[in-house]
C-alpha cells in the first residue's frame, strides 16, 4: 500500500518526467540539510528513505570509545552497549533523530532544497533530450520579444532566437508558429539555454532534407551551400545514383520541391547548381547563371580568373556582387571576374610591362604571361626550379631572365627612393603608344573616305577587249 509520500513521488515523477530515484535523492538530501543546519554540521548524520513506512528517516552515527572525548560524535561503551549488546570500542552506532527536533524553518529549509532539486532534475532532462537534436529544425510558438531577442515555446522549455540568427526582411509576431534550426545548446546555472536561428545555411539544407526524399535516402547529397540568408542562397548538390538528377530530384515536378522551401524561407531565391570534384568544372556551375568563357587557375594562392562574354558580366557579379560572392563561398575560392575585353586589356598591358622590364620579345613576355608570371616581382621571387616548369625554355634563358628581373627591382626601389614610380612610367608610355596608334587608324580611315563627288567607274572584267584594272576613288 502506497503511503502519501510515495504517491507525491510517484506523482510528481509522472508528472515532470523525473526518474523516482532522482526526487528520493532530493527528499533525502532536503532533510540532511534541515538537520546540519539545526543540529550543526560537525555532527555525522545520515538521511535514508524508508519506502515502507513513506518517510525519510535521519540517522546521527558516533564512534564508540572507552572515554569520550567528543560529545557530537562519540559514545562511552557503557553507552552503546544499552543501544546494542554486542557493540565494541572502534564501532559506529546509529541513533535515529526524532525529525520534530528541527523544528518550522528547517522544514522550510528541506522544502526549498527539494523544489530547487526538482527544478535542477527538470533542466537536466531538458538538456539531455536536446543536447543531441542539435543541428535539427525545432517548431514552436513565439511568445515574446526581448530585447530584440524572440522567446519561442517549445512545450516543456523556451527557446530562444538571437537578433544576429533572426532574418532581417522577416517578421516575427507573437503567437505565430516558428520553425528553426537548434545550432546550440548551452548549459547554464538558470537551466539549458536553445538557441536557435533562421539565417544559419544548416536551416536551408535541413529544409531540402524534409522536402527531397532523396537526400533523406543518402541517394543525392548536399556538399556544400552558401547563403545570405532572406534575399539568395546557393546549394551544390550530387547524386550517388547516375539514374537520378540531383538537380531535378530538387528542384522537383514544375519546381514543386524548391518552392516549398522557397516558401518557408519567406521568398528567398535559391540557385541549385551540380557539384564537380574539378574545381574549374564546379565553379562554372556556381557561378550561374552566368556563361563562363574560360577559367584561369591559380593554385599556390587558391585564386581563380573566371573570364565571361563582356554581355555577362553584370550577370556574372550579381547585385552588389551577390552571385560572385556566394560563388567563391560554395567552392572555396578566391574569384576575380574579368569580361573577354577587361582580360585582353590586362594581357597587353601585363605583356608590355614584361617586354619593357625585362627587355624580352613579345612571344617570351606572352610565354610568362600564359604561366601566370604576370609582373617583373613575381619573376624575381620565383625559385630557379619554378620558372624552369614553363615548357620550352631553356635554364640559360630562365636565368638571364630572372637576373633581368632582379634588376629591374633595384632599378624600381632606387626610382622610389627619388620619388619615382618606374612601373607608372612604363605604363604611361604604354598609353602614349595606344593614343598614337588610335590616332594613326583613325587618320587612315578617313583616308579611306571616298569622294562621291567623282567616282572612277570600275571596269567590268566582262567587257571585252579591256583589261581588267583595279581602281579607286581620288
């Protein structure tokens, strides 16, 4: 038969979701402190449950000796052996204390000992049952605002979304049903804070996972994704299964599938691009929806020139440059975009710069050009056994060159000292050929102008008798 004590147990451990074994050992430690703070804490005392009869019984143990020298916590023999024949000196013996020695505030004591365990066991359970759903999508009500910060209901706990995790072109309104991703859970003294958010790229990959059953199934991943969360994101996906499109699978039948997430991320756009183990095949993917002409690969700085048609470069960049920024975010790396014409622009001038510092031909200036030497510096701080990787050139050839290089930068920081820039220099005479070129063509076109006031008829090979001669307007 139940006493009360053991259906207050059992009713509150229903009721909390708090293990029996959890709130005795509360109730037992509520009535040890009640009892140190009455009887004082040199005094060994213990606090035992004793299911049958429903009650928590406190026991104060002494050591037997011959003669006592210590009231609180020894027994003359004589003593003892009144409580238990067989006792002997060196024993410890139990006496049960009569609980009505503590009196009103040590009951008090042990009831606030017991609510704060109960509290105590409470946020443990919570920190137990979300510790591990971190990284998962969590759905719950919004009852208020914080100091900028939205207070989520999640049922037995509150969740909090941080200012920083919330998306600035969103609305949140109390009572509104929130979902959001858990991207922490933090352990502290008034219980388990969650904290959740709505920019995080993991919100957007655990969205496709409920919406595409094939990244549930492992079939198509998502490697990697990109995201300025409320206004574009990119996700690059690939399929274990050559049968199955990654794309397609997410994108779904007339884009049922992107728009659900679409939807939940309140009309964010989202790009689904392939994802390639080739770094130059994946970044022509990231980069869309813009054309790529050609990609210029520089590994020893994780750089990548990613050349366009000149109609593709607003494309290409992206508002406030948007889609250029999302690109290198999804593959990595470094871009820099150049239109057709920009990079043809840069070529020359990179290749003048060479002829001049280095006293080269066009063919070699265009031959460290095309190995991504593009400056006299970049010569001069190569190794011997770098520069002699460029095809066709021989040691000898690398190593007049790379003195010339090294020459030149002496010239350079001597010109600096005089307040010099050699390299403005050589650039402003690089623009003072183009101007004259520019102007001689001009000039032999208007000379190509014909008079229509007195053309010359031409001959006709098909008259016949005359010979066929090539004429031109005066």
């Amino acid at each position: 038969m139940l006493t009360d004590l053991n259906r207050v147990i059992e009713q509150v451990s229903k009721d909390k979701g708090i293990p029996k074994k959890v709130i005795v050992e509360a109730l037992e430690q509520a009535m040890l402190t009640a009892a140190r703070k009455k009887l004082g804490f040199q005094r060994e005392i213990e606090a035992q449950y004793n299911e049958e009869v429903g009650e928590v019984e406190l026991f104060q143990f002494m050591t037997v000796v011959d003669k006592v020298a210590d009231e609180l916590n020894e027994i003359a023999i004589k003593q003892a052996r009144k409580l238990d024949p067989e006792a002997e000196i060196g024993d410890s013996i139990g006496q049960k204390i009569d609980r009505k020695l503590l009196g009103r505030i040590a009951a008090q004591t042990a009831k606030q000992v017991i609510i704060q365990k109960v509290r105590d066991a409470e946020r443990d359970i919570v920190y137990d049952e979300y510790k591990d759903r971190v990284g998962e999508l969590i759905t719950g009500i919004i009852r208020r605002t914080e100091r900028g910060n939205i207070i989520v209901d999640l049922g037995q706990t509150e969740a909090i979304l941080p200012r920083q995790e919330q998306v600035r072109s969103e609305t949140y309104k109390s009572g509104d049903r929130l979902q959001a991703y858990l991207m922490e859970v933090q352990k502290e003294s008034r219980g388990p804070q969650l904290v959740l958010s709505r920019s995080h790229r993991g919100f957007l990959t655990k969205l496709f996972e409920m919406e595409v059953p094939e990244i549930a199934e492992k079939i198509v991943e998502i490697k990697v994704a990109a995201r300025e969360a409320g206004v574009r994101s990119k996700i690059a996906v690939y399929s274990n299964d050559s049968d199955v499109d990654p794309v397609g699978a997410c994108v779904g039948m007339k884009g049922s599938r992107v728009q659900s997430v679409v939807q939940e991320l309140r009309g964010e756009k989202i790009d689904i691009v392939s994802w390639d183990s080739d770094p130059a095949r994946f970044i022509c993917n990231a980069i869309a929806p813009a054309e790529v002409v050609r990609v210029v690969i520089h590994e020893h700085n994780k750089n990548m020139e990613i050349i366009v048609p000149d109609d593709q470069l607003s494309l290409a960049i992206g508002r406030k440059g948007q889609n250029v920024r999302l690109a290198a975010e999804l593959t990595g790396w470094n871009i820099d975009i150049l239109s057709e014409s920009k990079l043809d622009e840069m070529s020359k001038r990179a290749k003048y710069l060479l002829t001049q510092a280095l006293g080269v031909d066009d063919s070699m200036a265009l031959i460290l050009h095309s190995q991504s030497f593009k400056t006299p510096d970049e010569i001069s701080q190569a190794s011997i056994d770098d520069l002699m990787k460029i095809p066709g050139i021989s040691r000898e050839t690398v190593e007049a060159i790379k003195s010339s290089a090294e020459e030149f930068h002496k010239k350079k920081t001597i010109a600096k000292e005089e307040g010099r820039d050699l390299i403005h220099e050589i650039m402003k005479q690089y623009e003072q050929e183009r101007s004259s070129e520019a102007q001689k063509v001009e000039s032999a076109k208007v000379e190509e102008i014909p008079d229509q006031t007195n053309p010359v008829q031409e001959a006709s090979p098909l008259d016949a008798g005359h010979d066929v001669k090539e004429t031109k307007n005066v």
